[in-house]
C-alpha cells in the first residue's frame, strides 16, 4: 500500500508538493509563532512601501487592457464551440458566491460608515456619497478585473488552444522545466492561503453574531463548529459536482441576499438610497482613473492605502487565481466580451447597490443617534448591530448567519474544485480523490490557524494571514505582467 501511495505522488508531483509544503509551513506556525507573525509583518510592511505603486498601475491596466479587448474583433471569439454551460442567472450567482459573497456580508455596514467617519479623500459631494464612493472603487472593477484577467488566460489556452487548466500553459517555452512546476505550486499556495484567510474572517464573523444574538463571551468552539460544517457541506458540493452541488447552492445564496437586500431597502429611504446609489457610481465612473493611482486630492495617504486600498488589492489577486480558473470553467461556451462584461459589470453593478443600501440606511441610524459612539466599528458585528435597528432582527440576523455559511461553504467548494483541478494534471473533471484531500487538508490548515489564535491571544493570527496573502500574492502580481504580454503575442499571432 506504501508502494502505490508513493508511485501516485510520484506521479502526481505538484500533489505531493503542495500538501509537503501546507504541512511544513503549519508546523513552521506552531513552532514558532511570534517569529511567524513578526517575518510576515515585516515583509509585508517592505512589499508595501516598495512595490505599492506598482499594484495601483497593475490594477489600473488590468481594467484598461480587459476593456480594450472588448471593443476589439477578438472580443468575439468563443470559449469553446459549444452553447453556454450554464443559463446567466446561474452563471452570476456562482461567479458572484465563489468571488465576493461572505465579503459584503462582512463590510456591509462597517466600511461605508468608516469611510463617511474617516474620509479618505476630500469631495464636494457629501460625505455619504464620498463613502459610497470609496467603498465602490474598492469592490468594483478592480477587484473583478483581476479574477477575470485570469479566467481570460485560463479560458483562453483551455478551449481555444486546447491546454489544460494550468497557469503554467501560458509559457509553453519553458514546458517541463522546474519553473513550470513553480509556477503551479505558487498557484496552489496562494489559492490556500486564500481562502483560509477568507474562512478565517468568515467563521470570526459567524461566531461574532452569535454572541451578540445569545449575548455571550467570545468562544472559539463556535468557530471550530462552523468550520468543520464548512468544510463538510464544501467537500459533499464539490464531490457533486458543479451542476449538481455548486450551482444549487449559489442560487440559494443570491436568492436569500436578495430577500435580505429587499428587507432593508423597502424599510428605509428607497429615494435617498437611489440618489446615493446614482451620484456615487457616476462619481466613481469619471473619477476612476485618478482613484486608481491616488493622484492629488484623491491620494488618501500612505497609512490609509496600506491598511486598505493595498490590501484588498493584493487580497483579490490571491483569490485571482482561482477564482479566475473558476469563472473560466463556468464560462465555457460564451465569448470573450460577454465574460469580461458580464463578470466586470453586474457583479460590480450588483456590490454597489448593496452598499447603498447598506451604507444609506446605516448614515441615517447614525443620524438619528445624535451622538454617535462607534456602534458599527466592529467589523465582526456591525451588520448584527445594524439589524437589530430593524424588525425580526432576530430573525434576519439568523439569515445573515445563514447566508454566510452558504458563501463561505460555495467558497470552499470552488477552491476544492480548483485545486483538484490544479493537482489532477489540468482536467476540467478532476477525480473525486483529490476533492477529499484537499477538502481534508484545507480544514486542518484553517482549524490549525483558528486554534493558534485560541492560544495566542498576543498574537493576531488572522492579520498575520492577511498580511501573508499581501506577500503571497506579489510573485502572483510580477507573473501576471509577463502573462499578459505572453496573451497579446498569442492575440497578435491569431490576427494574423
């Protein structure tokens, strides 16, 4: 048995390497913590400070470059011969569960409330609308420029030139060599921390909204609870399959936000929210290039861009990856333009609009406060704070809990999906096997961080994950430059 399990690693390589490497870098967190976290900050304060400008341009040409391509003829070519897979409103609802879901939930109240209380920028607009702004620039074009700059490659050498699954396809010069099998593990690291990062913020917030709903002291076995459920209902969804599992489960996710988003809206100033609503993204719109490179007035500072903007930009090119492969794979059969478009235009149309509503309704709370004392600072709890402003608060806190299990479970089932497609040699139908390793091996990683966090209360584990995806994410944001002039040769070389 021994035998068989070493000639399948041995067969699988880039297999054996990332569960080695996962088991080497948890051992390395529990032996020695604070050099952990103290190595993380540092280089992720060096990365920063160095390379901070650089991932303003990168995202900037990300948009710019995905944008151009539309209005070109190659807009028109298709993933595949094939009609689509899957009928559009499933298409946005997995796209939109596996990109963003457990994050709006998470920032629905506290950033647009933060951004009105601590401008980034001066605005003649009011400060509301200024917040929604902001708030826009971050979860908007960008962020799904990035995924889709990377569904762009995958879907491309996939189902136009006929590869498989793999980054690595986009340098055929260097096929069989070790950089090849880098840049694969690179993929599938990142892609972990990814996501445990993610689950991490998520379980913190579950856990924070029960003990405000059952008014008790914090305890980290409601964490260990709701991960390991996680994991569970991620892995039975992966293992079905996307149609059966995946895609189910999305639908039921954008239709329960969308009863939520509904409660909310008819309950609060639906004209105020409409005007917030439209003064902001036309704000965003003609502002969106000096916002992208923080030029005069709209540089917020240093501080303020590393706490945020850089963070959440490194924070979407971790989750690139795979998300990008993800939104490729479920995009097989439409054309370059409807893909960039559809993944770049309704889901970031879709996040503003929550926000409004969101964002709006919470200005006027805070206004009716008179004195207002930080009730929505707290980012695990600001949405359960706010709902309880509204009636059945018990019962749509109980909702938001709801929904953020079933975001964070089609997280984990795209991310398992994914991996096993990395790990099973590039095949769209990875063999069920590698979805339970990986199921398996991303629940120990993330219980093994939940549980550094439970016996470190010095220690700050899920920042240091964060800060780590700023580090992790860098090689990811260098390759995908080369990438990109590697895609307009293959472009050019189709043109002609």
């Amino acid at each position: 048995m021994i035998k068989s399990l070493l000639d399948y690693f041995k067969n699988n390589l880039l297999l054996a390497l990332s569960i080695l490497t996962i088991l080497a870098f948890s051992g390395f967190i529990f032996i020695s913590p604070q050099s952990f976290y103290y190595t993380i900050e540092s280089y992720s304060v060096t990365i920063r400070n160095l390379f901070g400008s650089f991932y303003l341009w990168l995202g900037l040409g990300c948009v710019l470059f995905l944008f151009i391509l539309v209005f070109t003829p190659l807009g028109k070519l298709r993933l595949g011969k094939e009609k689509p897979e899957y009928d559009t409103l499933s298409w946005i609802a997995m796209l939109y569960s596996a990109g963003m879901g457990a994050g709006i939930l998470l920032r629905a109240v506290q950033e647009p409330v933060f951004m009105q209380q601590n401008p980034p920028i001066s605005s003649n607009n009011s400060a509301e609308v200024m917040a929604l702004e902001y708030t826009f620039y971050q979860w908007g074009f960008t962020a799904w420029a990035f995924y889709v700059f990377f569904a762009l490659v995958i879907g491309y050498y996939l189902f136009i030139r006929k590869k498989t699954m793999l980054l690595s396809n986009a340098f055929p010069q260097f096929e069989g060599s070790k950089l090849i099998k880098g840049i694969d593990l690179l993929t599938v690291l990142t892609t972990v921390i990814g996501i445990v990062a993610a689950i991490g913020l998520g379980t913190e917030q579950i856990e924070g909204g029960l003990t405000f709903l059952l008014n008790t002291e914090n305890d980290y076995a409601f964490a260990y609870l709701f991960t390991f459920i996680i994991f569970l209902f991620g892995f039975i969804s992966a293992y079905q399959g996307i149609h059966k599992g995946i895609q189910k489960i999305s639908n039921w996710n954008i239709a329960l936000t969308f009863l939520l988003l509904l409660f909310v809206f008819v309950q609060s100033d639906m004209l105020q929210i409409f005007e917030n609503f439209g003064i902001a993204t036309y704000q965003y719109i003609i502002d969106f290039l000096p916002l992208s490179l923080a030029l005069g007035n709209y540089n917020p500072g240093k501080q303020f861009l590393t706490d945020w903007t850089l963070y959440y930009w490194a924070f979407w090119l971790a989750w690139a990856p795979f998300t990008g492969i993800f939104i490729a794979r479920i995009s097989k059969g439409r054309t370059i333009r409807q893909m960039i478009l559809g993944a770049i235009l309704i889901p970031s149309l879709g996040s503003f609009f929550w926000f409004s509503v969101f964002g709006s309704s919470s200005f006027q709370l805070i206004e009716q406060m008179n004195n207002y004392q930080g009730d929505f600072d707290n980012v695990f709890t600001s949405i359960f704070v706010f709902l309880k402003a509204y009636p059945l608060s018990t019962l749509t806190s109980i909702l938001t809990i709801v929904l953020l299990v079933g975001f964070l479970i089609t997280s984990v089932d795209s991310a398992i999906y994914v991996l096993s497609m990395f790990t099973d040699k590039g095949k769209q139908n990875p063999k069920k096997t590698h979805r339970l390793v990986w199921a398996i091996l991303m629940f120990i990683f993330t219980e093994a961080i939940l549980l550094l966090g439970s016996f470190n209360a010095e220690i700050d584990v899920l920042t240091a994950m964060q800060k780590l995806l700023i580090v992790t994410s860098l090689p990811f944001a260098l390759l995908s430059v080369l990438i990109g002039i590697r895609l307009v040769k293959d472009f050019r070389s189709l043109k002609s």
